[in-house]
C-alpha cells in the first residue's frame, strides 16, 4: 500500500505563478477573478527516498532557486509539505498522476454530480442558492416550460459546504491542508491539480478498503460523536405561528398515527413578512406575542415525548434589541470605514456577529444557552455561516482566509454552547454549511435549501449526490428538507413531490419536514387525509428502522457515512457513476421516485440478493423495472442480513 502511495508520489509535477484574486459578493454569492502572472513548470530533480519518506527537489530555471517537496510517512500515509521558497512566488499548482478511468468524489458538497471526473471545483464557501440562478431559472421554465433534467455548466456552482478533500475511486484520499480560495481540477484524465494560493501542504492517505478509508479520514478530520436517541424515533414536523397552530397540527397527525419526536418552529423569535415569503425574525429570545410562555410549552410537549427545536443563525436583525446591545458593544463584522457591514440576505440587510472578537463569541454562545437551551429546546437549525465578505474588517485576522473557516467556527460555538451546558446526549443541531472543521464539531448536516421541484439542479434528486458528496468528505450524517424550501413565482410544492419526498427520508438518518419560503402556496403534511395517512406511515417506517440507523451511527462515529454510494461495497464500474440511488447503511438499498408522475423505475442492483421492502419479492443482480406507488418507493433489504429478519418481524405494522 505504502509503495503505491510513494510511486504516486514519485510522479508530481510542480506549476508556480505569481497571482491575485478579486471577490465581489452579492447576497452571499461570489464573483471570482483570478490574474496569473508568469507561469512556469519546475523541473524537477533526483529523488531521495529518505527513513521519514521522499525528498524532491524541484528547480526554478529563470531564478535557479530551488524548492523541496518533503513527503513524511509511511504505510500508505503522508504528510506532503514544501521547503524553501522562490521569489515572488504565491500560486502553486501541484499536478497528481492519476489512472485514465480513476474516478473522484467529495470537495464537500455537490449537487447535479456526484462523480466529479472530468470538472474543476472552487473550494471556497458561498450561498448555493443565489438570486441570479433561480432568477434565471423561473426565467427559462416560463418561455421554454419545466425541464427538470436540465443543468447549469458545473463552474457555474457555488456551494454551502466547500472542502479541500476528495477520495478516489483506487482507495486514496487528498486533503489539502489550506484554508485560502483553492481548486481542485479532474478535467483531464490522467491528471489531479491541485491549486494552492500559499505554499502547499496536503495530507495523502491509502486503504485496502472504502470503510478502512473511511475510519482513516476520520482520524484526519474528526467526528462529532453519538446523537440524541430520541431522534429516531419518528418525524420532526415544521410547524410554524405559535402553540395554537402547533397543538392543532400535532392533533391532526397524531389521530392517524403519526408518531412524532420532534417540532421544529423556526420562529420562536418572531416572523418577518418580506416579498421572498415567511421568514424568521433574526433576534434570538422567544417572541412573547407569537409564543408565549414557551418554556412552560416546551415543557409540556416534552413530557408527551415530543421535543421542541428552534432555529438561530450568525446574524442579528437591524430593527431588535439584541442588535442594539451588539452594535454598542462592538461585537459585529466592521466595513473599511469602521462601520457595522450590513450583509443583504434575499431582501433585508443584517448585521454580522464578529466571532474573533473574543467576547463577541462568548456573548453569542451566551445566548444559546440561555435564550434557547435555558428554556428547554432540543435542538435547532444553526444556519447560514457562508456569507462572510473578504473585504470586510475583523477584530483578529484575514478576512480572506477566515472566509472558508467562517462555518466551521460557527460549528464550534455551537457544540461549545451544547457542551457547556451539560446537554450533548440531548441536544440536535443542524447545519447547512461548513469546511474542514465542520466534520468535527458539526452535530450533522442538511443539505440546504432545495427547490420544491423534480428538478436534477436543485430539487429532490439533488438531494442523493449532495449527501453522498458530504460522505465522502467526512460528513457521515446527512438529511434533507422533505418537500424542499424555494417557492418562488409559479415555482410551489406539489402533493405529489411532498410525499415522495418524505417517503426517501424515511429511508434517510433522519426524517423532518419543512413547510418552506411560502407556507400558504406550498401543498403541508396536513394538507388532507391522504397527506396524513402518508405521514403516518413513513414516520413509522422511520421509527421501526430505530436500531438499523443506531447501528450504522455507531459506524458513521467511526467515519463510515450512514448513506454511501453503492460502490462502498460493491466495486463494480456502472455503481462509481451512480446518483439516484444509495445504500443506507450495509443492508438497505434505496432508488427514490425522482420524476414527476413516475409510478414505476428502472432500477439497477448490484451483486446480491435483494428482498423488496414491501412486497417481500426477491430480486437478483441487474436491471429491474419495478412497481413504485405511492407509498411503496423501491427499497430493498440485502438478503441473509439480521435486517431482514427484523423488518419481517415488523411489517404488519406498516
């Protein structure tokens, strides 16, 4: 293993520049422009295997100054850094061999692909979902009509989640150790670039299996550990507008049968009423006229073993009092003349806190853990992270190289709050964004705000390569919105959509709902009996899987991603190319409805036996066109496993 490490290696190429970068953001979106300035290949010298691994060295031939790439390791593990510098020098290219049919996973987060060969990824976090895009988008679906499998050139993507790692499909992965704007290129075959903007240092790590792989990036990365038990234990349902509207909903879904773990009301600290939909009131202490005495509410849903979640995220709203108390403290993100910079988020401006202001940070965590843990929640959304400008002013540091670290260290006052307080066997926080250090301190991802459409960009089939992508770098617990969030225009949730999103959450780590921008335009879980009844039914699906999901988070704690790609564990070529359908954990085999209308997919098996979830049919490898209706999606229970036995034991009850 070590020698295919080292032959690889052997075979680096160095490109140097000298270069300078120029951001414009806009709603968190990032217009990027690079200048490179006398490019050149360093010719490289004879190597030198040494007792701590490879030394190479690399010669500038217009300045004869020479540099040293220094590989420490062994066993298939290295540390990769370069001594010694060249003038002038701040952009290096470092060219990886790779073999012509190799194929790469990971770079956090991405949507419309999951296999990444053949594209170049910006490793630098940004609002996903920007007005630009969707702008074009309603665009195009009112002059050409809906085209769900359409999608964007991939250099067009931004993402929430951006991290310099990836896996290989020959059982390595590369983790950049950089914190600037970085790329990673697989355009051509036979070759990876990596792109610094500061001298190089990655880490480069072999296995003999994908799970080994797994375990080894997780003793790189990190991980968060165990979450609370009682969220597997049925759906968390968004219910928004207070106790009333609350009690009501949960009555409705509980005389069907819904079995219910959590609620999640994003706007325990208020609502405002803006022309993009709903949103919530960026001031973090609950709002007495929307929800009074909520700790005693909490209180009381707790004891019928319902939990009640909220939702916080790095900003303040300009016109509450806890901005006032920040802004006279000095806690916020300043401008280049010293002023608070207000960031503008769909269509209101807000404030940012300044997290390396030390008491700025304690004073944020503060809130957490008085305005939210000390009145019982169990947990919240931890938004947003992304947004912060690189020409802003900070209290300590570059903002240009703090911009990536942002989410991470939003990621960290959170758990901080959570463990402080005593509460981590307790407590849920989700997150949407995030960089190398999310993996730790990140309880577990969602994979952001998806259209509430079929379509392959940003709907519901988006959801399977961004949570496969985030496995593959280290993030091993990942969820979506069932329903998606975007309504825009003549862009609204559908009965149809809701329900089969529901029913692959159901086979997910976690199953929550969400009722959107828009609630009023967007078909709700209560929407009529047939709606409920399909609730019911997947909430007790995702109960009954209770000890399947712990077992595979016991794996997942050990690096090993709860839904994985089915090459994971079956290494045939058409699965290192698969997005639509996923393994979630070793056993359970799960190909979604993803397109409108279907009540049928082809769907493709790998080399097993295979029991049908609901009709109990054995299925063999190959192709298989099987019968979708709502409500039975095609799902599948490796055949022999102690799973399947369990799950027969149970189907009555579903």
């Amino acid at each position: 293993m070590s020698d295919r490490i080292q032959k690889l290696l052997k075979k680096i190429e160095i490109r140097v520049a000298q270069g300078n970068d120029y951001f414009r953001m806009s709603r968190g979106s990032f217009r990027y422009v690079r200048a490179l300035y006398n490019r050149r290949t360093l010719k490289k010298g004879l190597i030198r295997e040494t007792e701590e691994g490879l030394r190479i060295p690399f010669t500038d031939e217009r300045t004869k100054e020479t540099i040293y790439l220094i590989a420490r390791g062994s066993n298939g593990s290295y540390d990769v850094t370069i001594e010694g510098d060249i003038d002038k020098i701040n952009r290096y290219s470092i060219r990886l061999p790779a073999e012509a049919d190799e194929h790469f996973y990971g770079c956090g987060e991405t949507y419309s692909k999951f296999d990444l060969t053949g594209e170049k990824v910006r490793i630098f976090v940004a609002e996903h979902q920007n007005t630009r895009r969707i702008a074009g988008k309603i665009i195009r679906e009112k002059v050409r009509g809906k085209r769900p499998e359409k999608t964007l050139s991939f250099l067009n993507y931004e993402s929430y989640y951006a991290q310099p790692t990836y896996v290989s499909s020959r059982k390595y992965f590369v983790h950049m150790d950089t914190d600037r704007y970085a790329e990673i290129t697989f355009r051509k075959r036979g070759v990876v670039r990596l792109h610094f903007e500061e001298k190089p240092s990655f880490h480069i790590e072999a296995a003999e299996s994908f799970e080994e792989l797994s375990g080894r990036q997780k003793d790189l990365l990190g991980s968060y550990g165990p979450l609370p038990e009682w969220i597997y234990d049925g759906a968390i349902l968004a219910i928004q507008e207070g106790p009333k509207v609350i009690d009501e909903k949960i009555r409705k879904a509980e005389e069907k049968g819904t079995k219910i773990c959590g609620i999640w009301s994003q706007d325990w600290c208020g609502c405002r009423r803006t022309g993009f939909g709903y949103q919530v009131m960026w001031n973090w202490e609950a709002d007495e006229e929307l929800y009074p005495d909520l700790k005693n509410k909490i209180e009381e849903w707790k004891k019928r073993g319902i939990r009640f979640l909220g939702y916080i995220n790095p900003f303040l709203a300009l016109e509450k009092p806890l901005y006032k108390y920040a802004h006279e403290h000095g806690y916020c993100v300043k401008n280049s003349k010293g002023e608070d910079y207000l960031v503008t988020i769909t269509t209101f401006p807000a404030a940012m806190i300044d997290f390396t202001n030390p008491e700025a940070y304690e004073w944020y965590k503060s809130l957490i853990k008085k305005n939210m843990i000390g009145i019982g929640m169990s947990g919240w959304m931890a938004d947003f992270g992304e947004y912060l400008p690189v020409d802003a002013v900070l209290y300590d540091g570059d903002p240009e190289v703090l911009h990536n670290q942002w989410p991470a260290i939003w990621a960290k006052l959170n758990r901080e709050a959570v463990e402080e307080c005593g509460k981590k066997d307790e407590i849920f926080y989700f997150m949407r964004a995030g960089y190398t250090g999310s993996v730790k301190d990140a309880c577990a991802m969602w994979t952001g705000d998806q259209h509430v459409d079929w379509s392959v960009d940003d709907g519901l089939p988006s959801v399977i390569p961004a949570s496969l992508s985030l496995g593959m770098s280290g993030q091993t617990k990942v969820h979506s919105d069932a329903g998606g969030y975007t309504t825009i225009m003549h862009m609204t949730r559908s009965k149809e959509l809701l329900m089969r999103w529901e029913e692959m959450n159901a086979f997910s780590p976690l199953l929550r709902t969400h009722e959107g921008n828009q609630p009023s335009r967007s078909v709700q879980f209560d929407g009529d009996e047939e709606l409920l009844e399909q609730l019911a039914k997947m909430s007790k699906i995702h109960a009954a899987l209770k000890p399947y999901l712990k077992k595979i988070e016991k794996e997942a704690d050990e690096g090993i991603p709860m839904m994985r790609p089915l090459f994971y564990h079956y290494e045939e070529e058409w699965a290192y190319e698969e997005k639509g359908e996923y393994l979630l954990g070793r056993d359970l085999l799960v190909a979604p409805v993803l397109k409108e209308g279907d009540r049928k997919r082809t769907v493709r098996l790998p080399d097993d036996s295979w029991i049908h979830f609901f009709t109990k049919k054995e299925y063999g490898e190959g192709d298989h066109e099987v019968e979708a209706p709502i409500g039975m999606p095609p799902v599948f229970i490796r055949k022999g496993s102690e799973l399947e036995t369990y799950i027969r034991s149970l189907q009555e009850e579903f």
